[in-house]
C-alpha cells in the first residue's frame, strides 16, 4: 500500500511531463495564430505566405512549390503499377477496396490485373510519410513567418535568403550534413522496415496464395504470430518444430564464434607481436589475407575444398585416416549435424580471428609497460601476467566491439549461407541444422515465398538483436561517457 | 653466489626464450600454412589446365590438390566467354562493379564523414535519439526490405524499367549508399579524438561550422576517410544478393562481377563445369581488392582499433 | 525556424521526384499494362539466347511490316518463373517457362491468354495429345491456350562406356553388377526434386507400359469440375519403392547426387556413380566428367522386383520387369499479361514462327534444345544422318525421344494443383521413402516410420493427398483406400 500510495504521484508526474510539451505547442499554434501578422495567418493556409508577405520571396516560393507539390501528389494520385499514391493509397491500406482483375480481350488483346497488395500497403505507408512531412513543412513554413514577424516588432529585417543559407553552414550545419542521410535512412531503411513489420500482420504467403488462385491478401491481426506457437498455417509445422531449435543454434553459434574468433585473435597477435620474433610484419600480412579476400570468395573455396570429393576429404583418405569421405559441412541429408556445426565455427575462426589479430595488436602496443615491469619485479610468470593485466585490459578496452561482433554475428548471413546453405537439411523442413534465423529467414521468403512468416522471424531476430545492443550500449562506459568527448 | 645464481638464471631464462621463440616461430608458420592453403588452392585452380584424355576440359572440382596441368586457359575463356547472351560479359560485370564501387565509395565515405563529424562536434537537439536509432535501425533483417527497396527505386524508375535497364545502376548506387551515413560510428569514435579546444578555438577566430570541417577536421581525418573509402570501396565487390534483385536477373550486361560468378557455380547454368572458371574469375577480382587492402592496411588497422574501441 | 528549410527542401524534392518521376498513369488499375515503345523482348534460357536472338533479327528482317525490334535475353531457366511473379510489370512481353508453371503464372495473372486462331491450329496440328493435356488454363470460367511448346524434356541415362557394357546399362541389375567390379555405387540422379523423383514415380512394367499411377485421371478439363482421381499408392508402387530403398541400401545400388554435383560422382577417378539420369541439359557436364568418348547415352534401365519388395502384396509378382519413368514435360513460350495490348497480334505472329517446326529444329542444331512436335525424331535421325550433328548429340535427342513414350507430361488442372507436388513437399516424401526416415506432418509427427509396408502406404498415400487437395493431411483414414 505504501509503495502503491508513494507511486501515485510520480505516476502522475510522468503523464504532465508527457503531455506538458504537447500542450505547450498546441498553445504555441493559437499564440502564432492569435499573435502572428496577416502573413502569418494566412500561412495557415497558403505556404509561404507569410514569407512573401515579408518580402522573402524565394522562401516563400519554396513552401509554395512544396504545397502545391505535396497536394498535387495527395490529390492525383501519381500510379506505379497501376498502384497509385495519395490519397487512393490511404484508402488502399485497409486492402478491403482490392480487384481480383483478369479481365480479358481476346479481340484487343487488352488484360487487366487486379490489385497489389504489397504495394499497396507500401505506397499507403509512404503516403503516410508524406503527409507527416506537409505537417512538418507547415509547421516550418508558420514559424519562419512568425520569426520575421517578431524581428519585424524589435526593428530588425527579416532575414534574407543568402544569410538563412550562411546559417546552414554554420550554426544549422549539422541540418545540412545529416539531411541526406536522414532522407536516406527514411526512403531506403525506415519505409522498408515499416513495411516489412506491416507484413507480418497480412496473409501475404505466395504458396497459400497460389493455392487459393488468387493475387490478393489481407490483414489477419496476430495470427502468424501465435502460429510459432500452434503450428497452424502453410507453414506451421516448421515453425513450431524448428523455431527453438534454430533460435538455440542462433544464439550458440553467436556465442562460440564470438569468444573464439575474439581469443584466437588475442592469442594470435601475442603470437605475432612477441619480442624478438622476426618478420611481424610478414605473418600479420598473411593473416590479412582473409580479411582482403571477398567472403564469397574465400568461404566458397573452403566450402569446395571440403567437398565430398574436394583435395581435403582426398587427402584424409590417401592417408588412411578415414575410409569413406566426410560431410564435413552438411551438404548432403543425413550428414551429421554436430559436425557441420564445429565446422562452420572453425571455418569462421579462419575468416574472423585476423580481424581480430589486427585490432587487438594496436591495443596490446598501448598498455603501459610499467604494468609488466612491476610484475616482472614481483616474479609473476608470463601466463600469469596474460591473465591478470593483458586479459583485463584488452577486454576492457574492447567490449563494445564484443557486444557488436556478438550481434553481427547473430545477423551472420554469408558464412552459413556459403558454407552450409543451412544443412544438414531434415526432410520436410525448410530449416536445417545450421540455419541461423536470418539464413532461415531468406528460405522462407526468397525461396518459399512466406513473407508474412518470414517478417514474424525477422521481427524476432529484430527484437533479440536490438534489445541486447541498447541493452549494453546503454550500460557500457563508451556510452556514459560519451558527453565527456563534447 | 647469488651473482653465479643470477647469471644461470640469465642463462636459462635466454635459452628458455629462445626456445619459446623457436616454438612461436614454428606455430605461426603453421597458422599461416592453414591460412593460405584455401586461398591458394583457388589460385591453383585458377590456373588449373586439365583434360579428359579425348580432349574434353575438366573444369570441376577435382580431388588433386595440386594441377596435374597449368595453363591459362579459364582466364581466357572467362574474359571472351558469352554468358546469358552477353558476349564478353565478365570485362563488363568488372567494368560496371569499378564504376559502381567509385561512385559508391565516394558517396558513402561523404555521408559518413559528414555524419560522424555532426555526432562528435556539433551539439544539437535530435543528437542522441538519432545515435540510438542509427544504432539498431541496421538490424533489422535485409531480405524483406529488397522487395520494398525494389518498388521504391522502380517508382522513380530506376530499377525494373525495360527501357533503361542501366538506370538500375544508378539504383542500386543509391541503394548502396543510402544507407552508409548511418554505420558513422567508427568515424565518430576517430572524430572523439581530436581535442575539442581545436574546434574552440577555431570557433573563436571565427571559423563557421563548415569550414572548421574543411580545414581542421578533414585533413586530420585522413586515416578514417581512406578506412571509410576502403570498406564502402570492397562492398559492392561482395554482395551477391541484393545487386542480382535490383539490377535485374534480365540484366545481365549490367551485373556486378560478384552477381556474375555467384550464377556461374550455381545458376542453373546449361554448363555446370565451370569452377575453375568461377577460380579465375575470383583471382582477377581478388587480386586489385588484396592489393588495395595491402598497401592501406595501415589505415585499416587504425579504422578498426578506433572501431572496436568506440563500438 | 528557418533552419530545416533545406532539410525539407530536399526531403520534398526527393519525395517529389520519387513521385512525379514515375509518370505512370493514374487511377486504379488504367495505368498497369507496360508502355508500348515499339520493343518486344524475349525471355529465353540462356544456351539458346544467342539463337533466338539471330532467329528473331532474321524475321523481322524478312517481315518489313512486323513493325517491332525484337530484344532476346537469355535467363537462368530455373528461377524465370520467380523473376516474372515477382514484379510481372518488369518482365519480357514474351517469355518461357517449362509446362508446369503455366497454372500459376495464369491464375496469378502474370500470363495472358492466346487467342490467334492460326497459332493455336499451329499448336493442335504439331503436338502430340500428351502435351494438348497441359497447356491450357482457365480464366473467368474461359478455357484458353496458354503455353506453346518448343523443347521437349525428359529424363534418360548417362552411364560410363568404359566401365559399363552397352548391355548391362540396360538394367539397374547390370549396373550394380558393373559397380561391384568397379568399386562404385551405380547410379544417381541429378537432383532430388519432383521432376528427377519421376524416375520412380512412374516406372512402368515393361511387358505393357501398365502401372496404377494415375494422376487427374479422368478429370473433365483443365478448367477443372472434377479433379479426375490419383492414385499412387497401389501395390505396383509400393514395390517399386521397396525395391528402391533395397537398392539404395546396397554398398554398390542407388546414390544421392554428391554436394559437389552429381558431375563429379561421375567421374571415374572419383569412384562415385557409374551412371546417372538427367536430361539433355546436362549434356555438357557430363561430357566433361567422362569425355566423350566414355559417354553413353541410354533408356532409364529396367529393373526386375525382388520377392522381399512384393512381399505382402498381392497386385505384383516377384520377377515383373519395370523400366524407370520420368515426366515428360515441354518448355513453352507464353506471353506477360502485362504486356500492351498494342503488340498482343505480333507477339503470337512471333511465337507461331519460333514456335515453329522449322526454328525448332534450327534450335536443336544450336543448341540442342530437343525440338517437341510430333515426328521430331524422323528430323534428328536426319540431321545425324547428313552428318550435323555428333553421335552423342543425335543419341541424346533420340533416347529422350524415345523416354518421352514411357513417361507422361506432368498433369494439372484448375490453375495451380500441380504446383502442389512441388510446394507442398512431396519430393520431399519420396526422398524420406527412399532413405527410410521419418517424414514430419501437420502438427505433430504422424509419420514416423518409411521401413514397413504401412509406413509406405502411408507416405505415399501422403503424396496422392497432395495431389489431389494441395496440403497434407492432417489425419490418415482407418484404412487407406485401395486402388481406385
């Protein structure tokens, strides 16, 4: 009760601390209205307005243009596909209004095709988009009256054009130098990424699709999600046999070939860098190689090499070790699983440990030498010495790049892909026993066609991946000190 | 006496260095072996000249390790080959992967640049939300965002338009560089390092935000500009995937090599034997990026300790 | 305030030229058919680009009125379909696809239908009955012609001369014989999907073609109605794959092709196979991994049932001879529904002419696309007569002729139903039958076992439920239904 009554407040604290700014903005839009010139009221209505009112003829013409733009496209409807945009595509999104089409002339020759519906969600959310930034744009447009305004009542002149871009350079610089990534990140991650998120909540399956005749989807709320669970739908059987399953081998790969190819790397460039060893320069290019060499390059090599008839599994058997070949990368059904496993973790190690070798070396040059001295006084020996000041140090010094090898490697795509192709494959299954989620993922949707299915595991993957990243990116010391670089 | 016991120990500590040399000596030149051996193996192969005894030319894997006959032949071949009806296509696929790693390269180490130095030195309201975002936005899975990328490029027409098939290569640069301004960080941790009183004191003779970044920052920032151009330089070289769906599986003439010599070995090729084809075609791309990454490995090496330590 | 003003300058211009760029029509669906900008352009494999390309420059050379460029791109076969399904609007006005994609590029309107009265008379006079059966689908209700065959597929044996004799590569009993000698296992197959698992599928008993599988038996039309019946759970097919599974499991019997591809178990220094079964598109490959001087070109052997295969069956008798089987299907040209209306009367002018006995033939000599009209064999035995082509490359045509006669097209009806045997896994049973593993059903594991008559029965019985409804079944009826 105590806790419950010491709550209360701050719970209400938090709901004014959220809608404070809200309220103050919302009041900001009446002050401007109630306040501003007849420029700025009209601005409202008109972009630009207010600009040409004070003068500011091209910005006025800019904000003009974007509206006029902006409403031509809402009210036009520009098509690709014959999928249009604007307003059509926000009363698209519901995907109730969609034509089954195929219409046919055989005098003509003229076909119709009915509704897409994928791209009509994706079009619906750009459309969305494009409405956020006409908000965006008329809310600038307003402001950029109302400032004019206000230096007008202090006496100054409104800005021209010439000093508002002599601004972007300096004191608004960073707007100058993130904008094209931020409209970047919007057309070519952000937009996807929605869509990509939308589809998990459709019934956009190419296979049902196909045995329905049909082109068309539709919503169907959470059921692709509790299909991981129930095993219900074209594909349900493999995700309820094979999620956890691959979600484990995930997560163990993620492990081992962090720590392994982290360690190799660390012991590697002891190796390299110790006193007196000639030629370091020699050994750690050689180690560079991989690093040099295309992935799909290096990894198709071994996965050749390791082939059923390839050099190596030639060589075991002239040399009597073993008598039959091996499938060393579970190419084949029926290959062994835990083999194919330990494989693709050392094959990593030959692609990961001179990554590593190189940036621990740089580190390893940077601890003071007085550390070493002072133990060498105290007689500690050289494995001791490794594991109480070069370990720490070096750890301390690279978690953060612990943290994001561990998730690339979650996301490690090429080397399962190239390797393994996911195998050993079971039959019936799309998952085979060296399927990360995101190999699997590009089964299921590039291969199968299951895009909602495939956006349920990726918005899993998505969840897993970002959750560890904030979780200790937000914890480590890179991120707490950061300001201190200011 | 305890000088003669110094002295043995002296002694004993050289020898037992000597032989933990000699042991460290033996095991790298071991590693290096196993490093090598898959990489030369490839070469090898590229080289690789054998026949049937009827004359027929083995291009498969074959279980011999070393050739039985050297020649050039998979080298000639690829480069005068008709691949899906391209005469000549492997000259073009490097030509085009050239054209489309400058561009790109050039690109994305501006976007990059331009958003570390923000993050680093300029203080701004969004600077922090737009780290976090930047930082898990990546993660999302790729593969369902091509198919929204395709119909993006193609609503400004630049992919899938039968008319204009190489306006798909400008797509596919976009695409490419789209997204480089968002991996900013292992610049923004080399950015951290330069004293902000040099940024101070610029400001205080009156240098603008730009030209701080022309003048102080850029030339310092020499080792991260070339590590930034390296990597977005060696990328379009290695994918496989994407490039294949934007550029179109039509498009043949404008593939990128990495496209091209994926579909050799596993394209539903009428020809199937053509690995050792696909070897030399690995050697002819390798060799450039190796030798590019040799001579810069420098400011790779720098590019990635500032990374690892900065995350 | 000021500030963001370039920010959304560009955002907007970005956006805006995203939009306008397009130029594509507005309203809902007007604007969906491709320009017509006087092209028409091709799709064909890759070996034949080159030929179609100089066939197609020839007649619009010759026809100064057919009033379209011709662009010919060749594709990699195998992932054609996926590419036009993926964004139709992208594709070739006109473009090929082996006979089994029709039903779904039709019903998901990626193909338009063919409608010129003279190319379908064309299609009616020069194929055999077998292919009529599986090149229509409907639309709205309409039958219409959809596909125009132009290469004929099929699956026959290669075998290593110099290991095998000319008599032995006639039954798998021989090969074994061949490889017990020779330290091999005998035969592979190029892949283990539904149309290499035909092989098994569709043996037939030698003595009178007979066999109890039927597939879409009897079904009205391709429009559908009835679904007609299947069966391939009678007792002929079950020992059939009872023999199989014995073969496999000898150390010199049946062997899944190597990861490596099925080129290098070929090879004899690899001592992997002695023989295997592909189609003519595998002829260079296997050129290459026997020279071809060893390489023989024969029918998919004979085998004779064990008394152990037709043990507890009563429709076999141990003894009966039956020679392997496969799909005999056909490529065919058909047109993008998206392609304008405008260009609709020269495409099917331009697939009557490639489509032609004539091009056919000219392609065979190109690049040995084994021509699909009736009678085709008269021409291969006449060009190998007037010295045209090599011995291997007239065998090759001839066997897959020949096998075409012991083979059946693969069926469908109403749209998509065949697509079923692939998507839903069905070669993926077959492969369990054959190595004697559990295969996992809907929901939980109903089919534990391949090793017993049941648990064959039982799978197979799966594959026919495939067929005919296009999912797995959820639950086995008390007792499987015999022969129908």
């Amino acid at each position: 009760m105590d806790s419950a009554l010491s709550k209360a407040p701050k719970n209400k604290l938090n709901l004014r601390d959220f809608f404070e700014p809200l309220r103050k903005s919302l009041a900001n839009f009446g002050k401007r209205f109630a306040d501003g010139s007849l420029g700025t009221k009209l601005s409202h209505f008109i972009f630009g307005a207010g600009n040409f009112y004070h003068k500011q003829y091209i910005k006025g013409a800019i904000f003009l243009l974007l509206q006029l733009a902006i409403l031509w496209f809402m009210i036009f409807c520009p098509a690709v596909n014959g999928t249009p945009y604007g307003w059509k595509a926000l009363a698209n999104l519901s995907l109730k209004n969609v034509k089954e089409g195929g219409e046919f002339d055989p005098a003509t020759g003229h076909f119709s095709a009915g509704s897409d519906c994928k791209l009509m969600i994706l079009f619906g959310f750009v459309t969305i988009a494009v409405i956020i930034i006409y908000f965006l744009i008329w809310n600038m447009n307003i402001g950029s009256s109302y400032k004019a305004d206000m230096d007008k009542k202090i006496g100054k002149k409104p800005t021209t054009f010439i000093e508002d871009l002599r601004e972007l350079l300096d004191s608004k610089f960073h707007v100058l130098m993130l904008t094209p990534t931020c409209i970047a990140a919007m057309v070519f991650t952000i937009l996807p990424t929605i869509f990509m998120i939308a589809l998990a909540f459709t019934t956009y399956n190419s296979q049902d699709m196909n045995d329905l005749g049909t082109n068309l989807f539709h919503w169907n709320g959470l059921q692709n999600f509790s299909a991981v669970f129930t095993g219900e739908g074209s594909l349900g059987v493999e995700i309820k046999n094979r999620f956890l399953p691959v979600l484990g081998w995930t997560f163990i790969w993620a492990i081992f070939a962090t720590l392994t190819c982290y360690f190799g790397g660390i012991i590697l460039a002891l190796l390299i860098n110790k006193k007196g060893l000639k030629g370091k320069k020699i050994f750690r290019t050689v180690f560079i190689f991989t690093i040099a060499v295309p992935q799909f390059i290096s990894l198709l090599a071994v996965r050749n090499l390791l082939g059923e008839y390839g050099p190596f599994n030639a060589m075991l058997i002239n040399a009597g070790i073993i008598d039959k070949a091996v499938g060393f990368l579970g190419l084949h059904v029926g290959d062994s699983e835990n083999l194919a496993k330990v494989m693709v973790i050392i094959v990593n190690m030959w692609v990961g440990v001179p990554y590593t070798m190189l940036m621990t070396s740089g580190i390893l040059m940077n601890i003071p030498t007085d550390l070493y001295e002072a133990a060498r006084v105290d007689g500690a020996s050289t494995l001791k010495m490794f594991f109480k000041i070069t370990l720490p140090y070096v750890i301390f010094v690279t978690t953060p790049y612990l943290i994001s090898s561990f998730v690339g490697n979650i996301n490690s795509f090429n080397t399962i892909f190239l390797l393994t192709g996911g195998g050993p494959t079971y039959t019936g299954y799309q998952a085979g026993g060296t399927d990360l989620l995101v190999t699997w993922l590009y089964k299921v949707t590039i291969d199968q066609g299951s895009y909602n299915t495939g956006a349920v595991i990726g918005i899993f993957t998505f969840i897993i991946t970002a959750t560890i990243t904030l979780v200790t990116y937000r914890r480590s010391k890179a991120y707490n000190e950061e300001d201190t670089f200011q | 006496m305890s000088l003669m016991k110094k002295g043995k120990k002296v002694r004993s500590q050289s020898r037992a260095r000597k032989v933990s040399l000699g042991a460290t000596y033996i095991l790298l030149v071991v590693l290096g072996i196993i490093w090598l051996v898959p990489l030369i193996w490839i070469v090898l192969s590229a080289f690789r000249c054998e026949y049937q005894p009827d004359g027929t030319f083995i291009g498969r894997v074959t279980s011999n390790f070393f050739p039985k006959a050297y020649g050039l032949k998979n080298f000639t071949d690829l480069f005068t080959a008709t691949y899906y009806g391209v005469p000549k296509a492997f000259p073009r696929w490097m030509l085009n992967t050239l054209i489309i790693a400058i561009i790109d390269c050039i690109i994305s180490t501006f976007l990059v640049l331009s958003v570390a130095y923000c993050m680093s030195k300029l203080k701004f309201k969004l600077r922090k939300p737009f780290m976090n975002i930047s930082m898990i936005i990546g993660l999302f899975p790729g593969f369902m965002s091509m198919i929204a990328i395709y119909f993006l490029l193609k609503s400004i027409g630049l992919t899938g338009n039968p008319s204009h098939p190489e306006y798909s290569v400008i797509g596919l640069i976009l695409a490419y560089s789209a997204g480089a301004g968002l991996g900013f960080q292992v610049a923004k941790g080399f950015f951290d390092v330069i004293p902000n009183a040099l940024v101070e004191s610029a400001k205080l003779d009156g240098c603008t935000n730009f030209q701080i970044f022309m003048k102080i920052i850029l030339p310092l920032a020499k080792p991260i500009i070339i590590y930034q151009a390296l990597m977005s330089f060696t990328g379009p070289w290695m994918d496989f995937i994407f490039a294949k769906v934007i550029i179109g599986a039509d498009n043949a003439a404008y593939w990128t090599v990495s496209v091209g010599l994926y579909s050799l070995l596993f394209g539903t090729h009428p020809d199937t034997n053509l690995f050792t084809q696909f070897a030399a075609g690995c050697v002819v791309v390798a060799v450039p990026i190796v030798t590019l990454f040799m001579f810069l490995q420098q400011y790779y090496v720098e590019g990635v300790t500032a990374g690892a330590v900065k995350g | 305030m000021m500030k963001k003003i370039i920010t959304l300058l560009m955002i907007s211009f970005m956006l805006l030229t995203t939009l306008t760029g397009c130029g594509g029509g507005s309203g809902d669906n007007g604007g969906n058919t491709k320009p017509d900008d006087g092209v028409i352009r091709v799709w064909v494999g890759e070996e034949s680009a080159e030929f179609y390309q100089k066939a197609c420059d020839e007649y619009v050379a010759s026809h100064s009125d057919f009033g379209y460029k011709i662009e010919v791109k060749g594709m990699d076969t195998g992932s054609i379909a996926g590419t036009i399904t993926n964004d139709p609007t992208a594709a070739a006005d006109i473009y090929t696809v082996a006979h089994d994609n029709i039903g779904k590029l039709a019903s998901t309107q990626c193909a338009k239908p063919i409608t010129d009265e003279s190319l379908i008379a064309q299609v009616k006079a020069d194929n055999p009955a077998s292919f009529q059966g599986v090149i229509y689908s409907t639309l709205n209700g309409t039958q219409y012609l959809y596909g125009v065959p132009y290469i004929s597929q099929a699956l026959f044996l290669y075998y290593n001369k110099a290991l095998v004799t000319e008599e032995q590569a006639k039954t798998f009993e021989g090969l074994r014989e061949a490889a017990k000698k020779a330290g091999t296992k005998a035969i592979t197959v190029s892949g283990d999907d539904g149309f290499n698992m035909s092989f098994a599928l569709l043996a037939t008993r030698v003595a009178d073609h007979g066999t109890t599988v039927k597939i879409y038996a009897g079904a009205e039309s391709v429009s559908g109605g009835s679904k007609g019946k299947s069966n391939v759970q009678g007792d002929d097919t079950i020992a059939i794959f009872r023999w199989l599974q014995a073969y496999a499991e000898d150390p010199n019997g049946f062997k899944w092709a190597s990861s490596d591809g099925w080129d290098a178990d070929l090879d004899k220094d690899n001592k992997g196979v002695l023989a295997v079964i592909g189609g003519a598109w595998h002829y260079n490959t296997a050129k290459a991994a026997l020279g071809e001087t060893n390489l023989g070109i024969t029918l998919i052997p004979t085998f004779k049932l064990t008394a152990e295969a037709c043990e507890g069956l009563t429709g076999v008798q141990a003894g009966d001879e039956y020679r392997g089987g496969t799909f005999a299907d056909c490529k065919c040209f058909m047109i993008n529904a998206y392609s304008h209306a405008n260009k609709y009367v020269k495409e099917q002018e331009l697939i009557k002419y490639l489509s032609s006995k004539d091009v056919q033939n000219q392609s065979y000599l190109a690049a040995m696309n084994v021509p699909a009209y009736v009678g085709a064999s008269e021409y291969i035995k006449s060009a190998y007569e007037a010295g045209k082509v090599s011995e291997s490359e007239y065998l090759l045509a001839a066997n897959q002729v020949a096998m075409a006669e012991w083979g059946i097209p693969q069926p469908f009806i109403t749209g998509t139903l065949n697509t079923y045997y692939y998507s839903k896994n069905a070669p993926s049973i077959f492969r369990a039958i054959i190595d004697k593993t559990a295969y996992p059903t809907t929901g939980d594991m109903i089919l534990t076992e391949t090793t017993s008559l049941e648990g064959i029965r039982k799978a197979l019985y799966l594959i026919e439920y495939i067929w005919m409804h296009g999912v797995t079944t959820k639950d086995f009826p008390g007792t499987l239904p015999a022969e129908a």
